[in-house]
C-alpha cells in the first residue's frame, strides 16, 4: 500500500530528529554528566535547550512548510538534525548547548511538516486514520530502538568519556536514515506553492493544549533521566539497552493497539486515555526498581507514549481544515515544547536538592495523570458534523 510505505519513509525524519538527536541524549547523560562533571540541573538544562529550541521550531514550522513546502521542510530540517548530531561531540557546554537548542528547532520542523504530509495522505483513509498517523510516530521509536541497541554498549566497550564518539556514530547513522527522505517527495504537498495558509482557532482547544503542556512535562522528565535512574539502580549496559528498547518495541505496537481509540475519538478522550497509561508506566519504577519492574514500566509507556501525539494530530484532522493543519499542529507542539522545556530542568533541580533521582518517576506520573484529566474536558470543535471554521 503506497500510504503506508509513504508514511514510513516520513517516519525516518522523526526518528532522526526526536529519536536521536532528542532522546538519545538520556542514554549518553550518566557519562556526560560525569566526564564534564555536571549537575542534574546542569544535565536537566540541556534538554531544556532542546525544548526551546522545539518551541520556536514549532511556531516556525507552519511559515517555513507554506514558503517553501512541506517535503523540503522535511528533508532540510532533518538535515540540519544530522549537523547537530556532530556538533554535540564538544565537550564545550556552550557547543552543546546550541547544537541541542538547534536540534530542537530543526526536529521541530520536520516533525510538524511530516505530521501535515501524513495527515494528507491518511484522509483518503478515514477509516484507518488512527493506524496511519500511529505508523508515522513509530519514527521517533526507530531512532530509541537504533541507539538503544548501540550507545549502552559502545559506552561500556569504550569507557568513561567515550559519549563523544557515540555522538558520532549516531551522526554517521543519521546521515543513512536521512538519505532515503527524498523517497516520500510522490506525498501530497497540501503545503507548497506559495498559497495562503488557513489559521488556527486556539481559544476553543485550550483545555486540550493545557492537557498536552502537562504531557510535554511529565514524558520528557520520564524520558530524559530515566537511563540515569536505571543506572543509578545497579543497570549495567544491557539493562540500559534492554529498558530502551522496550520502549520502542511497545512505540512499535502502538498504532495497532491505539488506532481504533484514536481514530473514534473527536474531542480529547483518546488523547486523555493514552496519556493515563503512560503516566502508569511512569509510576512503577517509584515503587519497584527491579529488572522485571522496569522492563514493564518501559513496556506500558512506550506502548502510549507516541499515541498520544499521534492522537493530537487526529484530535487537529477531525476538526481543522487541511490548510490549517499546519498551523494547528505547530501550536499544539508549541504547547508540548513549553511543557518539555520546563519538566526536565524542574525534575533535575528536585533531584539535585533530594541527591538523588527517586522521587522524578512520581514527579512524572503526576504531571500526566492531571494532564490526562484535563484532556479528557476537551469536546470536539464540531458543528454538525463539520469541522468549525478556524479564526484568528
């Protein structure tokens, strides 16, 4: 089926630029925090930079796609991700940090330039929309998958301060992935051509950005010192591989197990259901740090973490017009960067003043389980039946 070979290729640009550039970070941060000697706030602010740069990428995002296309948006900002990845192999902070709030930006772009093409392509399959958008954020589990099942290990075969040298070779698997983008260029590109794009009402889905800010903060803390949490419980490199990538394996799952759930939901239901469970997962390690305690709080949340963005894009295709989408995904993600840019340094700073890392499963969980209680108040932007005309 062309759709879904279309979307997957689309998928390789999240997977370069949340999987890798965003993400693996947590698997490289115990050693980069003890070579350069940094505290978890310290460790908690380059994600944050990361997240601001995913705030301005997002309210970019819409502007650059409707200048010069959605596919080069694509293909460019994954690009620039690639460049990011070589720049984090300084040990300077200030390098990292730009190459971390660049990444941001460009990951940003190319993830609300490829939601916009697979929505394109997905509504001429209503009936399997919430199994097309779930197919496209199975990209950000490719790249969890690709440097769980690397960086763990070199990291242990090369020794302390070797972060560096990973940071290279996820650049140089960056570049593979990149390659095949131009390969989606036959998707729909509702986005070129210079045409005017259609704004976004935001008043009427504040309840639901609020639920995703929410999510935004508890999922990026989870996701950001997690590994470190694993290590600081005695996991060695295979438990740190193993626990990554669960995630992604449960990522991998995810459109078949939510698709039906997404897909029937027009207000913010589905989102508030996937949202729980993610914050379930996030919990378990506060009562149980054993392997098999682990393994299914990896499970249980990689299985909804995904979801749940992909349910705010079906929450913006049920109700937007396609000259919208752009727009309304890019405020959406807005709402998710403030929220990342936030958890992660709020997570770091309690874990600096308690010394350790034990109560941020809890921190986490609690964010999302009110996020998810809030989304669940979103109603459906619907006027019988038909999606509401977007005001400025």
């Amino acid at each position: 089926m062309q759709a879904v070979r279309l979307i997957l290729v689309l998928a390789l640009a999240p997977a370069v630029g949340v999987g890798l550039c965003r993400f693996a970070y947590s698997l490289l941060l115990p050693d980069m925090r003890e070579s350069l000697q940094w505290s978890y706030a310290t460790a908690g602010f380059m994600n944050t930079a990361n997240a601001a740069g995913y705030l301005t990428g997002a309210l970019a995002a819409s502007p650059i796609a409707w200048r010069i296309g959605l596919h080069r948006a694509v293909v460019f900002a994954t690009a620039v991700c690639v460049v990011t990845l070589v720049l984090s192999m300084s040990a300077n902070t200030v390098v990292l940090s730009i190459a971390r709030l660049l990444s941001g930006f460009a990951g940003a772009v190319a993830f609300v330039a490829a939601s916009a093409l697979a929505a394109n392509i997905a509504q001429a399959y209503p009936g399997r929309l919430g199994f097309l958008m779930g197919l496209l954020y199975t990209g950000p589990a490719i790249g969890i998958f690709i440097s769980g099942l690397t960086a763990p290990f070199l990291l242990e075969a090369l020794g302390p301060g070797s972060w560096w040298i990973v940071w290279g070779v996820l650049a140089a698997i960056a570049v593979v992935l990149t390659a095949v983008l131009p390969l989606a260029r036959a998707a729909p590109d509702q986005g070129s051509g210079g045409r005017t794009a259609a704004s976004a009402a935001i008043l009427p889905m504040l309840i639901y950005m609020a639920g995703y800010f929410l999510y935004g903060m508890g999922s990026i803390a989870y996701m950001t010192f997690m590994i470190a949490f694993v290590r600081d419980a005695g996991g060695g490199a295979l438990l740190q591989s193993a626990f990554w990538t669960l995630i992604a394996l449960g990522a991998f799952i995810s459109p078949s197990l939510w698709g039906g759930v997404i897909g029937r939901s027009r207000g913010g239901g589905g989102t508030a259901i996937v949202t729980a469970v993610t914050g379930f997962g996030a919990l378990v390690p506060f009562f149980a740090s054993s392997p098999a305690a682990l393994a299914i709080s990896a499970a249980v949340f990689g299985a909804a973490f995904f979801a749940v963005t992909s349910s705010t894009t079906a929450f913006v295709r049920f109700n937007y017009p396609p000259q919208a989408w752009p727009k309304a995904i890019g405020v959406l993600t807005m709402a998710f960067g403030v929220g990342s840019m936030l958890g992660p340094i709020l997570t770091g700073a309690v874990s600096d003043a308690s010394g350790n890392l034990g109560a941020m499963p809890a921190i986490a969980a609690v964010l999302l389980a009110v996020g998810a209680a809030i989304a669940a108040c979103q109603k459906p932007l619907e006027n019988e039946g038909r999606p509401v005309s977007p005001a400025t």
